[in-house]
C-alpha cells in the first residue's frame, strides 16, 4: 500500500464510511424496488393491463439504481481499503453515472408528473369498477392498498353512495360525513410530496458529488505516493 499522510488517511477512512453507508442506502432502495415489484398487494400496479406504465417504469428504476448503488458502494469501500487507484477509477465513473441518471429522472419527473398522476387515477377507477363487476380478491387487496394508503374511498366525492365500504378506511363520528374520493387524494399526495421528493434529491446529489470529490482527493494522493516511492 502506498504510503499516504495523516490527512490523506482521514480521507481514506472517511471514504470508507462514505461508501458504506452508500451501500446500505442501495441495499434499501433495491429492497424498496423489489417489494413494489413482488409484493401480492402491489403486483397489480406494474402487471395489470390497465397497470399505469409510469408505476412500472420507476420500479425499474429503483430496482437498477439499488443494484448499481450497492456496487458502487462495494468498489468504493473495496477501493479505499486496498489504495486501489483501478477500483477508485470505477467508483468515480459509476458514481457520476448514478449522479447524471438522478438528473435525469428529476427532470423526466418534473415533466411527466400531471400524465402520471392521470395514469394512477385512471388505474384507480379501471380497478375500482373490474372489482364492482366480479369482486376479485387480487383486485380488492390493490383497492385496500390504495384507500388505506391515501385515506380515501371510492372514485366520487362523500355525497357517492355506492363507494365499496369493505374496501375503505373504517370511520368514526363525523368521519362519515366527510369522506376524501381518492382522485383528488391520488392528485393531492402527488402534488404535496413532490417538494419533499425533490428535497431529497438534492440532498442525494450532494452527497455523490462530496463522494467525487474525496475520491479524486485520494486517487491523486495515491498516485503521489506511489510515484514518490
């Protein structure tokens, strides 16, 4: 191993904590990913026919940033313990391809975001009126999980008397009275968790770009070293 000062060691084994951390923040999103795409109560939303097709896509999506987020981790951590310059090399690259893919898909986000809120509506009420006609348990479970999810019932307002009660959040007191119909909960939760969603993002971008920069610092440092010896 090369021969690195104690500043340059700080770097290393904050590097090493860094991409730790990355690890485990990849093996959560991947974790998050494949439960969307497995889960029997969420299966509907990415293999219906009527499934809405940007659901599917952002599943895909987190299932591949998870996997490359846990390998990029692994080569950072590998990397920084072994004084590797090859696997820094690739932790770099791999991690501005993580960081440019983040920017584009806020962006192709921010663009999409009215046409996916309509999708999911419309998945809604497809699946809302298939479960009205033959009462499919598949069916009933995806109606469960959104209603429960958004604290909503039924496609109307709370004036709609057919909403399917058994698929809906119990209520009490005047609860009843006010019953939130799950399309403007669907545009709602969207609209008001997009700050949120965007916050994070920037907070991810900084930290691959902090990430970068330590690495470039103890890539140079290493080859310093290892010409000087």
């Amino acid at each position: 191993m090369a021969a690195l000062t104690g500043g340059e060691m700080c770097v290393k084994y904050l590097m090493f904590a860094f991409n730790f951390m990355f690890w485990l923040a990849g093996t959560g999103v991947l974790a998050v990913g494949l439960w969307l795409r497995f889960d029997p109560r969420t299966k509907n939303l990415v293999e219906g026919d009527d499934s809405p097709s940007g659901f599917y896509t952002v599943v895909c999506i987190l299932i591949a940033i998870g996997g490359l987020m846990m390998l990029v981790g692994f080569l950072g951590c590998c990397g920084a313990i072994q004084e590797s310059v090859c696997m820094l090399g690739l932790f770099f690259f791999f991690l501005l391809l993580i960081f440019v893919v983040e920017v584009a898909v806020g962006v192709w986000g921010f663009s999409i975001q009215s046409k996916f809120v309509d999708e999911v509506t419309q998945f809604y009420k497809a699946t809302y009126k298939k479960y009205k006609e033959d009462k499919q348990e598949a069916l009933r479970e995806t109606l469960h999980l959104i209603q429960y999810g958004l604290n909503c019932c039924g496609p109307f307002s709370s004036e709609d008397t057919d909403a399917l009660e058994e698929t809906c959040p119990k209520r009490e007191g005047l609860d009843v009275l006010i019953t939130k119909s799950c399309p403007d909960a669907i545009e709602k939760f969207f609209t008001s968790k997009l700050h949120i969603i965007g916050g994070v993002g920037v907070v991810m971008g900084v930290i691959m770009l902090l990430g970068m920069i330590f690495s470039m610092l103890l890539l140079c440092a290493i080859r310093k070293s290892q010409e000087i010896v």
